[in-house]
C-alpha cells in the first residue's frame, strides 16, 4: 500500500485531489491545510510521495520542501510541486531543493493521475533495489564472517601444530595473543588491527616445524651452528605464510619473521633495529618473551611477576621497544587478568627436560 500525503491551505483543492487519489488502487491519502501539522506527521511516519501546493501564507512549499527533507531519511521520499504555469523561478528554486515533478493550476485530472501513479511505481522499485542492496550486504557480512572464523581456526590449529613439537603449554598461545592485543590497543592502533594482530600472533613460532627433532628436542644447551639452525624458524615460518591474499595471513607472516629481531639490532634473523622492524614483530616480542618468563616449563619454574617486569624493564631499548614495554605495563590490572582466564592446564605437553638456561622463546 503506498501512501500519500497533499499539503494545501485550499480545503476546496485537499478535497479535489483526496477524491481523485484514493480511486488509485493500492493508495492511502492524508490532507494537510497546515503544513506544520503535515511536517510533525511526516517526522513520525514516512510517506511515499507528497503532493505540494506552493503558494501557501505561513510556510510556502519551497520551506516546507527544505525542512522535509532534512527530516531523517526522507530524502528520497518524491515530492510534487504544484505551482501556477507563470511561477518559472520557483520551478527552479523547487528542482535544485530536490522536486521530483511539477503540476499546473488548475491540476488536471488525467496528468495527475499518470504522474502520482508513476512516481509511486518508481518509489517502489527503488526501495526494492534498496531492500535487495541490504540483503546482499547482510549476506556478504555473513560470509565474510565465516571465511574469517574459518580462517582464524585453521590458523590456530597450525599454531597448536607447531606447539606440540614445542615445550609450552596451551595456554600460552591463548595469553600471548591476549597480551599483544592490549599493546597494540595501548599504542593507539586502530580495533580491526588490534583484533587481526591478535589472530595473528599464535603464527609466530610456526617455523618451527622446519626444525630438525634432533635440535628442537636436545636437552641440554645448543651448539653455535645448532642455534644457526634454529634461529632459520622466523625465515621458514615466513616462508609458509607469505604470499597468502588474506590480511590476516600476511600479518602472520610479518610476525613470524621479525618477533625474533630485537631493538638495538642484535636479534634475529635480519638484525634489524629500532623502528625499522615491524611494529607487529615489536609488540608481539614483548607479549612473547613476557608470557614465556612467567609460564613454568618443563625445563624451567614460572618467573616471579616482579622478576619478569624487572627484566622487561632492564631490556627496553636492547631487546624490546620502549614503548611497548611500557604500553604493556599500563595495562597491568588487565594483564593479571589474563593470567588468571587462561592459567597453565595441569598437564603440560611431554617434551624431554632441559636445563635453565635453553631458548625460552
């Protein structure tokens, strides 16, 4: 049912064309002689097209038209100017306010009837084009969404891949991620690449499963061409992930190969320093390293919090950012609870015992 409304201060022209407009099927009609009864009406129901007398005493049609459609989503509502056939500027006035179509006094009946009838088809196959934009956005953000859970799945199922050839708990991924989601949130990142980078970061040691068992499992402490070795795992981990169209996949990618590297230059695998390593491998590093310092593992106890900040705070400007280190710091209370939501499981993945002092990270 389409509705219309006719606002004239002419009772005599409100019941011509009310009479002329309800023999339309399928149309409703409301008359307004005062058109700021007609603006308070439109503000609280949408009509489907407004018929408009121009020459009224308090409110002509061309301020009725301005403030209609500064009115809520009423700009696309069809509104037809009745004007006299010698009122060319107002015509022109009306067109730039955003008048669909004009009529002549006196209105004939027919012209009438064909352009209300035709403004009402176009209104309605423009909100059909509408709803149907809407319904294709809904099911774009829908399949958006599942391709991206799908995503973050599989991502952490080859992260718990590479963690069962590791010795660290389960936990570990799940606080680590948590902890460079705060950084990167107290840096002043925007959300979506808070969320990405938390996704992310459980990719960080996956090239470990290019390392050799004989070396990723040794007890005891590496050998120099043994630890050349293992410091390949950020090139092989950024060997598997890059190259991918996915952002999130990308971002795995950066994180994979420079959460090794340190600030003064001395890390890995590039010796990269300062800012010119990627701020995702800075973050991630500090959340990393933390995590580990405070987690038990089978080859060491779990650090005391104070011991680990202290660390942390020791190694700003060699190992880690500054600026992470502190962003980390700030959130503390939030950091704690962290720990408790993901705390160790009982039962750690079984890996030989190594002596304090091998790779914690």
């Amino acid at each position: 049912m389409s509705h219309v409304i006719v606002v004239d201060d002419n009772d005599t022209n409100l019941l011509l064309l009310r009479h002329i407009l309800q023999r339309l099927e399928g149309v409703t009609v409301d008359t307004f002689a005062d058109p700021q009864l007609a603006l308070a009406w439109c503000a609280e129901q949408e009509p489907d097209l407004v018929l408009l007398d121009y020459m009224m005493p308090e409110m002509d049609g061309l301020e009725f038209m301005r403030r209609f459609f500064a009115l809520p989503q009423r700009q696309d509502v069809p509104v037809v100017m009745v004007t006299a056939d010698t009122e060319r500027d107002v015509r022109h006035l009306a067109l730039q306010q955003g008048a669909r179509d004009f009529l002549t006094k006196p209105v004939d009946k027919v012209e009438l009837t064909v352009r209300v009838r035709n403004l009402l088809a176009l209104r309605k196959s423009s909100q059909q084009l509408a709803n149907r934009a809407a319904w294709l956005m809904e099911e774009v953000k829908l399949a958006t969404a599942e391709i991206r859970a799908r995503e973050k799945e599989a991502i952490l199922r080859l992260s718990r891949a590479a963690e069962y050839r590791d010795p660290e708990t389960g936990a570990h991924l799940l606080r680590m991620s948590a902890y460079t989601r705060l950084i990167a949130r107290q840096l002043g990142l925007p959300q979506s690449e808070q969320e990405m980078l938390q996704e992310a970061a459980p990719m960080h040691d996956i090239g470990k499963v290019g390392i050799p068992d004989a070396i990723l499992l040794k007890p005891g402490r590496l050998t120099e061409p043994e630890m050349a070795i293992m410091r390949q795992h950020p090139l092989f981990g950024h060997e598997i992930l890059n190259g991918s169209v996915s952002p999130l996949l990308q971002c795995a990618a950066v994180v994979a190969l420079s959460h090794h590297e340190k600030y003064d230059g001395s890390g890995y695998p590039h010796g990269l320093c300062g800012e010119d390593i990627p701020l995702w491998g800075r973050i991630v590093a500090v959340a990393d390293v933390f995590d580990a310092l405070t987690s038990s593992r089978p080859y060491k106890p779990a650090w005391p919090l104070e011991k680990a900040r202290h660390y942390l705070e020791s190694n700003k400007g060699s190992h880690f950012d500054p600026a992470c280190v502190e962003a980390l710091f700030a959130l503390w209370p939030e950091v704690m609870n962290i720990r408790q939501q993901y705390a160790d499981e009982q039962e750690l993945f079984s890996m030989p015992q190594t002596p304090p002092g091998a790779p914690y990270a």
